[in-house]
C-alpha cells in the first residue's frame, strides 16, 4: 500500500491512547492510525468514489473491506 508522510496534531490523550493500542497489537503507531481512520470513515459512512484501480488501490481496497467486516463483527 501506498504511503504519504505527513504532519498531524493530536492531543495528548488521544496520542496516548494510540501509542498504547499499537503496542498491543504490535504494529507502529502510524499503521494504527491508519487503520483507526479507515474504520472510523466505514463506520460515519464513507464511501469512496469509483475510479479505475490501479494495484495499489486494490490493496487498499482488500484493507478497506476487511475493516469494514471488523467493524460489523465488533457490533
């Protein structure tokens, strides 16, 4: 998957929580964020515009589906 450096703020608590989570899953915090925003945009209900996949967006697209189906499993 493609990635894109950038520059965010967050507040401390929502950082701590973010260090934390990763760690427990064992991944960066950056991949965890990741992942947190992909779930939270399925879970307000994002849908992305449907554009010809190139093959990184397929596999974006397999991640999406699979937060999605986290999402649903976790109610």
């Amino acid at each position: 998957m493609a990635t894109r450096k950038v520059t965010l703020s967050l507040d401390s608590g929502a950082l701590e929580f973010a260090e934390r989570a990763a760690k427990a899953h064992g991944i960066s915090v950056s991949s965890w964020l990741s992942k947190a925003a992909r779930r939270e945009a399925v879970r307000t209900g994002y849908t992305p515009q449907q554009v010809p996949a190139a093959p990184a967006a397929e596999a974006d697209e397999a991640e999406r589906t699979a937060a999605e189906k986290d999402m649903r499993a976790q109610g």
